[in-house]
C-alpha cells in the first residue's frame, strides 16, 4: 500500500512537471507568430496613420516594444514567472491584463461548465441507447445522430437557435449574460452561483435564460463523440463473457448496464478531460455568436488590436488550465485502471 501511494505520488509530480515545458513552448509559439503578423499594436490602438513618428516613438517606447526582440522575450518570461501578465497595449493602455482575465475568465468557465454537462449526459444516454438496441433503427439513428451533432458548424447552429426560439418565439434571450434591468452584483464572477448565494432569484432566472442557447449549442456540437465512444465501447464489453456469466446468473439488466457502463467508461474519461480543455479553450465561435462576454470575445477584441500582452496572458491562462485538466483525468484514469503503472 505505501509503495503504491509512492508510486500514485511519483507520477502525480511528473505529470505535474510536464506543464512547464508546455506552458513554455506555447508561449514562444504565440509571442513569436505575433509579432511576425502584419501590423503595428501601437497604430492599432490609435486608430490612424498620420501619427508624428515622435509620439509613435514614445508609445512604442512606453510599450516596451523599442527593445530587441529577445529582450520582450525574456522581460515578459520573467514576469510571467512572478505571476504578472503584463499589461495591456489597447485602450485603455497600461491596465493589467490580469484584471481582464479575472473579469472574463468566469463566464467562460460558467458556460464551459454548462456546456460539458449537458454534452457527457446526452453523449452517454445516446451511446448507452445505440448499444442496448445494436441492429435496430434506434441504433441508426444514434449513429446518425452523433455524425450529425459532431459535423454542426457551431455559429450556423447557434444562430439557427437564436432566430427560432430568440427572435420568432420569443422564449429566450440570444446574447450576453443577463437581463441588464435587473439588481445584480457579483461575488465570483460565476453568476449562477452568485445569484444562488445573494438569493437573488430573479437574477438567477435571467442567467439560466440567458445561458440556455449558448448551452445547447456547444453541448449538442460535443455529445456526438461521447455518443460514438460509448457507443462502440459498451457494444464490445456487451459481448464480454463476464457479461454473458451475469446474465447467466440471473443478475438484473439494469445492473447488467451498470457494470457494463462502468468498465466501457475509462475511456470515455480521457475523452471527457480533453472535451472539457477544449471547451474552456475554444468557446471563441460560440462568444462570438452569443456575445458572450468570456475569454472568447476577449481575445478576439484583442487581436484586432494587436494586443501581444493580453494574446499572451490570455493563452497562458489557457495552457494552464488544460494542463491541470490533462493532470487530473490522467490521475482519474490511473485510479480507475489497474493496468496503468505509475
């Protein structure tokens, strides 16, 4: 027991090493690529052309980025280690990039939230589904349904919800976060917790309203691969013979599929750990759609400005949290599975 808890400790640190060198990489990768980009950050941020080259000199200098390249490089790595992410190079200049990932980190991680759940629960019931009726037309039409769902062009699918149920029904809101009229103040960003711990119930309707479409958008788009995964997953342990020994026995169906499920999720937990990294990562399209105010339209605004800073720190943020997403599933993943060695 002890050297497995050595070994369990062992591996939890090496894995947990293996997110510097990725942070790293990613943050040469973007701080190079942007400045190869056309265009000038400063004249971005200004607006115009005809600037005196003495006042462009200035804010370049303000800016820091009159230095050689391998200085910005290195200046912004050594505070990037001491937590700081610069500050912003758009209007209003020289406000900590930090103060907007706190700003905006939330409601990403809110929708994200949303969105991944509604995707494992439809994913799985649909997969479960094909699996027990393999060979019928239930099973087709799960199938056809996860190559659907994973083929959605998320703007088109998010308008399309937004023009039937926004804009001819009228049931729900088609962007931002909540009813502006409404008495709301936020504790941690996360809204529906935050309307659940004021006790604010009209604000907590208004934020689930507004939280539906985006919801189901990203949801749907991302259930077609847990639909497929469990699918052909819980067909192969079906055909098992520790499955054919229970039902031999005698042993109830529901828990058939209950012991079935369990032995056809361990891979579906990798799959949901990289969903998720890919769901708080790449809610860009699905922001964008709703105007959401999240890390998704941030780093859109900021790269028509040319922010280097904020492109940076936001991507940091992210490379962060898919690596302690990839941490956590890894360790889930070691627990579940006898098989893996530490």
């Amino acid at each position: 027991m002890i050297n497995l808890a050595r070994g369990l400790g062992r591996y939890i640190v090496i894995r947990a090493l293996m997110i510097i060198p990725m942070i790293l990489i990613l943050y040469t990768i973007v701080f190079f690529f942007l400045r190869v980009l056309p265009g000038n950050p400063i004249l971005a941020v200004v607006g115009t052309k005809n600037i005196p080259p003495e006042q462009l000199a200035h804010l370049e200098h303000l800016a820091g980025l009159d230095k050689p390249l391998y200085v910005q490089y290195y200046d912004y790595l050594i505070k990037m280690i001491h937590g700081n992410l610069g500050v912003t190079l758009a209007s209003p200049m020289g406000k900590s990039v930090s103060s907007y990932i706190k700003l905006r980190l939330p409601a990403t991680i809110e929708l994200t939230i949303f969105a991944f759940t509604l995707s494992v629960l439809v994913g799985l019931a649909t997969g479960v589904l094909g699996a027990v009726k393999k060979g019928t037309k239930t099973d087709t039409g799960m199938r056809v349904y996860s190559i659907i769902a994973y083929t959605l062009f998320i703007p088109w699918f998010g308008m399309m919800l937004q023009y039937i149920f926004g804009v001819e029904l009228h049931w729900l809101p088609t962007s931002g976060r909540i009813n502006p009229g409404i008495n709301f103040h936020s504790i941690t960003g996360l809204y529906v917790l935050d309307s659940i711990i004021q006790g604010n119930w009209a604000a907590l309707h208004s934020v689930l309203a507004h939280l539906v479409l985006p919801t189901i958008t990203l949801g749907i788009v991302l259930s077609g691969a847990y639909t497929r995964l469990v699918r052909n997953n819980m067909v192969d342990v079906l055909s098992q013979d520790f499955i054919r020994a229970y039902r031999a026995r005698g042993v109830p169906d529901r828990r058939v599929l209950w012991y079935a499920l369990k032995n056809a999720f361990i891979p579906v937990v990798t799959l949901m750990g990289l969903q998720f990294a890919l769901l708080l990562g790449g809610a860009v399209l699905t922001e964008t759609t709703f105007n959401w105010p999240g890390m998704g339209t941030f780093i859109m605004d900021r790269i028509n400005y040319r922010d280097y800073n904020s492109i940076q720190g936001a991507v940091i943020v992210f490379a962060l949290f898919v690596g302690l997403i990839s941490l956590i599933v890894d360790i889930i993943y070691a627990l579940l599975d006898p098989r893996v060695e530490y």
